[in-house]
C-alpha cells in the first residue's frame, strides 16, 4: 500500500508547485476612476476548498486512506482558483498605466524585463459576443511568432460585469515560465449571473507534461466552475492526469469533484470521482457513484490481489472514502457523516452539481483571438 501513498505525494507535489514564480507584485494605488478596467475578475474560494498543502514525505505515511484523497482535493481547486488570481492579479498591477480609454502602452516588465505591448480598443467581438473593451497585452519581441506573442487578452463589459481573460504565462514572465511554452488558462467571469452573486469558469490547458518516468501524475488540463451567492460558493469541475497510475496499472484518470463552502465560516463539503482520462461520460451517477473514490480503489485493489487481501482489511484501508468529505480551515474533517448542524446548508447543495465529461476536459484547447 506504500506504493499508493507515494503516487499521492508525487501527484500532489506536481499541482501544489504548479504556479510557483507566478505570483505578481501588484500595486493598487490607482484610483479606481481613473480605469475602465473591472474591479474583480474572480471568485474567492474559502480555504476550507482551496488550498496548498503541506505535504508529509512518503516515509510518514503508511496506509492511504480516502481523507487523503479527500484533503488533497484542495490542492487541485487551488490550482484553478490561483490561475483566476494571477489573472485578477495581474489586471490590477496595470491600473498605474491609467487604462482609461482606448489606448496603446509599452512598458518594460518588472518580471522579465523584457518590453511589453498593450493595447485597448473598444467594441470587439469575440466568442460570438460583441464586448466593450479589449485588452491585449503582448511580448513585443515575440509578435512575429506563431501565437503572436500574445500574454493576455480580456474583453469585459462595465455594467453589470462580464468578461473573459486568456492568458499565456510564458509570454508574460519568461524567466520563470520558461518551462510553460504551451500552457494556457482561461477564466470567465460574471456578476450577472441567474443564480449567482459572481460566477467564473476556469480552464487550463497544455500545462507541462514531463515524460511518465520523470513524473507520471502531471496535470494536463483543468476545467472548474466557481459560484457565489452570499457566503455560499459552490465548486465543481474536473483535473485531468492521463499518465497517472493507481493499482492495477492503467494510466489515465480525471479528478471529478462538487463541493460547496461557506466563506466566512471557512467549512467545506465535497464529493469525489476518479473516472478514467478517457471516459465519455457526463452523468453524475456514473462519475461520482460508480467512480467514486472507495470505489475505484476497491475495484483496484480486487483487480490485482483478487481474494488474498481480506475484506475487513481493504475496509480499514479504504477508511473515509465514503461520500461527502468535510472540511474546515485547518483541512479534512470526516467522511460520511456530518460533523454538525452547520454544515447542512453545504450537504444539501452538492446533488445539484455534477463534474464535467472527462474526455472533454482531456482534449481541452485555449485560443487567443487573433485579430
């Protein structure tokens, strides 16, 4: 079972180190009237949900059990959640240029310092919707490469806010994403949401796949969807690692999950799947009842022992995968049953949501507009 725990370690490791070097130094001082530019362009998810863990070494762990499934699961939200900050991020480091109006800028970066392009026109239409405002900002060495040498692009609209942010990582900091060349992240984001106070969806994709020798549990792709309303947000979405191995040898898995938390009381509550990478299926039955973590791992674990490992064994083993999870701001709680009243409010919200179709989340692809 040692082996087990180790892919643990591994595979969060990959996520959890994911974005270091992205992070930007943001200067807020610019008064907010003298940007066109949106205030926010993303959805807070309590820590309870979103998290990077500090890992135990391999040699600490002897037997996996689902709460580490379960706890390590805010790791992959974290890696959505922190490409919408980097976004938002980066959105307000611009205010001191003053983007009031269609303009154009070059500056040097404080990342790379290597000369930046922006540009704002107004009226663009894109993804079949005319915006506002777009913004785009380039590699100005890189303009006659293939991907234009584009950084980052954002269309929104003023009242009420909508828009959309792509965003290339090599072309805004080559020094410490120069190992991102294809990586790409995607965040759309509302506040005119039917049935949300704020709403985005994150995706990633052509995150940096080091060869299964090196690191067999890279994360290829992300697609994750975040809504608040009041101090409820619900999560749900789809990790995928197509070279990743559990027990039986078959590479190729997502991770599904739906959780809901509460942002002030920083308490959580989430179900998981791990359906194969490859899998054409969107119904939530069959990713998060029959690929359900307990599940899975049973299945695994039959598959390769057959009858030698005692049932009362793989039952301590598999201890806490049983559905939900819960959570508070120190990390996994319980599994099955609810530790109190106060997370009523969150159980009764995860049956409405379901992950997204693993197969499409695999072959995800991100586009800038290229005109």
């Amino acid at each position: 079972m040692k082996k087990i725990s180790f892919f643990l370690i591994t595979l969060i490791t990959a996520a959890t180190l994911f974005f270091v070097g992205c992070t930007k130094d943001i200067d807020l001082e610019t008064p907010d009237n003298n940007t066109i530019l949106p205030d926010n362009f993303a959805v807070d998810i309590p820590t309870a949900l979103s998290y990077e863990s500090n890992l135990k070494s391999a040699s600490e762990i002897d037997t996996l059990k689902g709460n580490h499934i379960y706890a390590h699961l805010r790791s992959f939200i974290r890696v959505g959640d922190k490409g919408a900050e980097i976004v938002q991020d980066i959105i307000r480091s611009i205010r001191r240029y003053e983007i009031n109006r269609p303009m154009e800028v070059t500056f040097e970066s404080d990342d790379d310092g290597r000369v930046k392009h922006l540009v704002v026109v107004k009226d663009s239409e894109f993804d079949g919707q005319v915006w506002e405002f777009q913004l785009t900002i380039t590699d100005a060495d890189s303009e006659g490469n293939d991907d234009g040498g584009k950084a980052l692009q954002v269309f929104w609209n003023r009242s009420p806010i909508k828009g959309m942010a792509i965003l290339k990582p090599y072309n805004i900091d080559r020094l410490n994403n120069a190992a991102m060349g294809d990586a790409m992240f995607r965040i759309d984001y509302s506040e005119e949401d039917l049935f949300y106070d704020a709403a985005m969806l994150v995706y990633a994709a052509g995150l940096p796949m080091p060869t299964p020798l090196e690191n067999p549990f890279a994360l290829k792709a992300l697609k994750m969807f975040a809504g608040k309303k009041g101090d409820v947000i619900d999560v749900y979405g789809n990790s995928d690692h197509p070279n990743a191995i559990l027990i039986s040898g078959t590479p190729g898995f997502n991770w599904a999950f739906v959780a809901a938390g509460n942002e002030v009381k920083d308490i959580g509550v989430a179900e998981v799947g791990l359906p194969p990478s490859n899998l054409d299926e969107p119904s939530r039955s069959k990713l998060l009842g029959y690929y359900a973590i307990g599940e899975v791992f049973e299945r695994e674990i039959k598959a390769v022992w057959g009858n030698q490992v005692p049932q009362d064994v793989i039952d301590a083993y598999l201890a806490n995968t049983e559905a939900p999870g819960y959570f508070d701001s120190h990390g996994f709680v319980s599994a099955g049953m609810s530790p109190g009243d106060e997370y009523n409010e969150l159980d009764v919200r995860l049956p409405d949501m379901s992950p997204y179709n693993p197969k499409e989340v695999g072959n995800l692809t991100i586009a800038f507009k290229q005109q």
